[in-house]
C-alpha cells in the first residue's frame, strides 16, 4: 500500500526504512528537506492515491496539532489520519471529532522500539475504530516485531496511547530498580566487578530483560559511568501516568516514586540517574548530559 509518513527523525525515518523493506510505498516528508522525499504536506498529499493513510510521527502537543489541523484541510473523506507521536490520549478524541467532521479517520497509536526498532520491529499500541484501523493494518504488519505478539487493537480512539503511557510508567519504574541495584552494587567495598554481576544476571535469573541487557552495553562503554552526570530528563508520559492513577484513584507507588527520582536527579549529580540516563541513550538514542 502507499503511505504518507510526515517527521523523519530518530524514530520517524527509521519506520520509512522498515516500511519500504515490507514492500510498501512511503512518502515522507520532514521540515528538513534533507530528509525528506517531498517539500511540503501538499505535495506529500498530492502524490497518494486514494483512500489515503498519512502517518504523523513528530512531537505532541503543538506540532501534532498543527499538522493534523492543515492535513484535515488537504485530505478527503475515506481518508485515514494516523497520530504515532507520543500524544496524551486526551488529545486524541479532539483529533477524531475534528477529523470526523469532514470524513476523514482517525488513528491513534502508541509505537515502542526506539533506535532498534528498524531491525527488531516496533511494539505497537493502537485505538479507533474497526474501519479505519483496517485501512492501517498492512503498514501495523509492517512495523511489528517477527511473530504473534507485539502489535494489538487496544480499543476505542484513545487506548493506544494511554497504552503506551502507561508502559512508559512501567519503563520508569524498571529504569529505577536497576539504576538503584546498580547504585547499591557500586557503593560496597566487597563487590569487585559490578559490570559482570549485571551481566551474570542475564541469564536463568527473573530479572533478565532487555533494559537489563542494554544496561550491560552502557557498562561495557564506561564500566562506572564515570561519563556521565546523573541527569535525566522525563518525557511527560511518566507525569500523564500518575496523573490518570490520581484520577482514578489506582496507586502506583513504583512509578511515582521514579518520576520524583528523575525530578531529584536536577538537584544533585545522581549516580541513579546515571545509569538512568544511559539506558535512555540505548533504548532511545536520548541525549544525555556529559560531565
């Protein structure tokens, strides 16, 4: 099928890439026109055929708003707008009714994969309706990991970025136990090589994972961090989940406590954090901070 993709970044163009390996036709565009195939949403628009997908892969908030509101000026009804952008899902009823209005679909989705998503395919969260969700599925197919899992229907306009809201809490609070493990690892005379104790547990223990086998590549660059300040920043999806746990009455004490880590790390260099923001850089290709 043909695909308009609109925000070639980190994320963005990587997805191009592994769309096209599918056998798919994308057409992406990107502010800058060294990443782009066209030079203008109009063009992007121009070149598809009828009923359209256009894909939106660029900040929330704003930038979201802003493309969504001139593609619902240059689509037509039947066609499908796709927001897998890190939205908050209550933006997204707003996008469907605005869309809605003149006949044109929409799609939220909720896309996990970071820098590695080009090889290892891209966890994918989404919400809408049946009809439109199935105008997408080729391209879903696309991105998704080898395999039966790691692609899922989340339900109604809004479930695939609460979705993947909530698995970023989840992220944090991970990102936190073995950034404390690590801290705690660090601080005793008798643990000689802390690097190896980690590595140990990637196999036969409960805790292995792949945030465990990416804090292990961070280590084996700079065994002690010793690189990096203890900083890291929080993408808002961490705030947005204790802020719907607060709405619905649901404790989360786990992830609340690792976003108020990340808000102590702008105090004081953390070591914590450290290894926070290492594994960010794995997973996401997130700047950090050097000393």
């Amino acid at each position: 099928m043909e695909l308009g993709l609109v925000g070639l970044g980190k994320m963005g163009g990587n997805m191009r890439e592994r769309i096209r390996r599918a056998g798919h036709t994308v057409v992406g565009y990107d502010r800058n026109p060294d990443l782009a195939d066209v030079h203008s949403l109009e063009e992007l628009v121009g070149k598809l055929t009828g009923p359209r997908v256009v894909w939106v892969m660029v900040p929330a908030g704003e930038p979201t708003q802003a493309t969504i509101d001139r593609l619902a000026e240059l689509l037509e009804p039947g066609d499908v707008v796709v927001d897998g952008g890190n939205s908050r899902w209550t933006d997204d009823e707003k996008h469907a009714e605005e869309l809605a209005a003149k006949g044109i679909g929409f799609v939220d989705c909720g896309v996990s994969g970071g820098v590695w998503g080009l090889e290892n395919g891209y966890a994918l969260m989404y919400g809408g309706d049946a009809e439109n969700v199935a105008k997408v599925q080729p391209i879903f197919d696309a991105l998704k990991p080898e395999g039966d899992f790691g692609s899922v229907h989340a339900g109604k306009v809004g479930a695939g970025h609460f979705a993947k809201m909530v698995h970023n809490g989840i992220e944090y609070a991970m990102m936190q136990a073995y950034a404390e493990g690590w801290e705690l690892l660090e601080k005793v005379d008798s643990v000689e090589n802390v690097r190896e104790v980690f590595r140990s547990w990637q196999e036969g223990t409960v805790i292995r994972s792949w945030l465990l086998d990416l804090a292990v590549n961070a280590l084996d660059e700079d065994q002690h961090l010793d690189g990096l300040r203890g900083y890291a920043q929080d993408s808002g999806e961490g705030r947005w989940t204790v802020e719907a746990a607060i709405d619905h009455a649901v404790p989360l004490p786990a992830i609340t406590a690792s976003l108020f880590a990340r808000f102590a790390s702008r105090q004081d260099d953390s070591p914590q954090m450290k290894m926070i923001a290492a594994l960010r850089n794995q997973f996401g290709g997130h700047a950090v901070e050097k000393k």
